[in-house]
DNA sequence: TCAAACGATTAGTTAAGCTAATTATAGGAG
DNA sequence: CTCCTATAATTAGCTTAACTAATCGTTTGA
C-alpha cells in the first residue's frame, strides 16, 4: 500500500475505534463506578499487583491523582494497597476478588453488546474481520 | 461463525481498541486542551453546528457540565454559541476556523502516530486490515 | 552516618461530573 | 389574549478528577 492508503486506512481505523468505545461506554454506567476508577481496576486486573507510580503512567495520570483514585477503589472494597516488602516506600495495588468481578461482568456488558453490532455483517465478513483483529494485535502491543 | 467465536473476537476487538485509543491520547497533550474539550470540539468540528442537548448526549454527559465545557471552548476562541433564530431557548454552537485548524492538527498527530505502527505488518496484511476498517465502521455505525 | 534521591501521600487549586433550582422562551387551553 | 405548563439552557452547590508544590518515610551510596 502506498503512504496514501495507509494514511486513509489509520483514519478510518482512528475514527471507528472513538465511535465503538463510545457505543460501549453506555454500559459502564450500570457499574456503578466512575469511568477514572473503572478504567484504572481494569490495568490493575489484568497487570496487576503493580505500584502507584506504574499504574499512573499506565493511565497517563499523575501519581497524586492515581492515589486518589486507588484510595477510591480501596475504599469501595475493590482493591489493596499494601506496601512492598522488599522496598517499603513503594506499595503494591492489587483486585480483590469482588474488583474482578465487577469489572468481569462489565466487560461482558460491553462485549455483548459488540457481539449484537457484529450480526450486522455477514459471516465471510465476520472472518475477515476476525483476522484483522489479530493484525491489529500486533499493531497495538 | 459460531457464537463463541464471535465472542472471542468481540473481546479481543475492545481489547485492542482500548490499547490503540489509549496509544494515541498521548498526543494529545500537544494541543494544550483538556480531554473532556477537545473531545466536545470534535463532535462540533464534525457534527456542527448543534445545540447543547445533542452535544451533551453526544458525549454522554449531562447539560450543565456540557455548558460548561462549551463556556471553557469559547472563552479560548475556539467555539461559538448564538441563539438559534427560530427557537431562542436553544442555542447554536459551532467551532470558529481555530478550533477547527486545533482540532485537525491534533488529528494529523495521532493518525501519523497510527501510520508509523501500521508499518509493523505486512503489506498484504496491510490491504486485509483496510478492507477490515470498512467492515468496522458498518458494525459502528 | 547522614545527605541526597526516591516513592507515595497531603495540601491546595481548577476543571469535570452530578442533581436541584432558576431563568427565559414557546406553546396550548380556556 | 392570557396564563399555565413544558422545554432549553444556565446557575448553585456538591463530589471526584486533574494538576503542581510541598511533605513524610524509606533507601542508598559517599
């Protein structure tokens, strides 16, 4: 493909990515938590145990409003906070079992509601889409 | 495709998603604007012009914060907001020529981030990615 | 051993979210 | 034509989320 193209295609990628999280966004008000907190138990889900300092540039915060936000998850029975034993100035965020739940089931939320808007197009289509979601995979990590 | 297929792509989908959105957001300290702005501004560069009703459920938000994100825009040149003429309740916001040049040089930036990834795959992958991104915006739309 | 560096939190400000109340305009019933 | 109700936006007042600067504890190396 040629710069053209591909700059077409990042366009086109750029925008239908802002139109589908903010489709699925819809659901997150049945959580019960603010997107911020929401969106840090998820990096602390799937990455975690981590520091204050890592799931900050993880969110692209700084770390007085990433404090915050965990003090928030704490208190809501969603996550610890407990120091590092090898360094005690740091201290290591994790989920509790109820965080994962909840952000569990509001994945599937979302997910089922992509899963209605991929009917929409037919199966042959649907593989191909499958296939690109693989590329860009690789494209993101 | 089965549905448990379906499934499996619908969450590696969002995953990705999340990634590359996530990706691209650090561009955008460059514009020297806060999220929750240049945010509101797209839909009125693309939308415009529009009442405060729409552009608040446009962005999920409720009106008074809505009005003031709109009061925010203004008082930095980059939008307007006049009565409409047949009804003088609402109002008409529309983004001037520099909040629409903002707005573009913002997405210039993180679409040349996206391109530099997209050099990662395969030019064959590249075309099977780009017919992709037509199949996601039938899903989005 | 102690001074400097480092990691997290606290203090204090502004912006972003909400609900409830207010202002201004529109529109319809009598 | 008048008023009452509904509608659109804003204002008031709150909590949460963002920032920088300052502080507190801990670590580490000269």
């Amino acid at each position: 493909m040629n710069e053209r193209q591909i700059q077409d295609m990042a366009t086109g990628l750029h925008a239908a990515s802002i139109r589908l999280l903010r489709l699925l966004r819809r659901e997150d008000q049945a959580s019960g938590i603010s997107g911020p907190r929401l969106s840090a138990l998820s990096v602390i889900v799937f990455a975690g145990p981590l520091s204050l300092a890592e799931l900050a540039a993880a969110e692209q915060v700084k770390p007085p409003t990433m404090s915050r936000i965990v003090e928030g998850l704490v208190q809501a029975g969603l996550a610890t906070r407990e120091p590092d034993p090898a360094n005690r100035r740091m201290v290591r965020i994790s989920a509790t079992s109820e965080g994962k739940r909840l952000l569990e089931a509001g994945r599937e939320r979302r997910v089922r509601v992509l899963v209605q808007r991929l009917h929409r197009i037919a199966d042959s289509e649907q593989r191909a889409l499958a296939r690109a979601v693989e590329l860009l995979e690789r494209v993101v990590r």
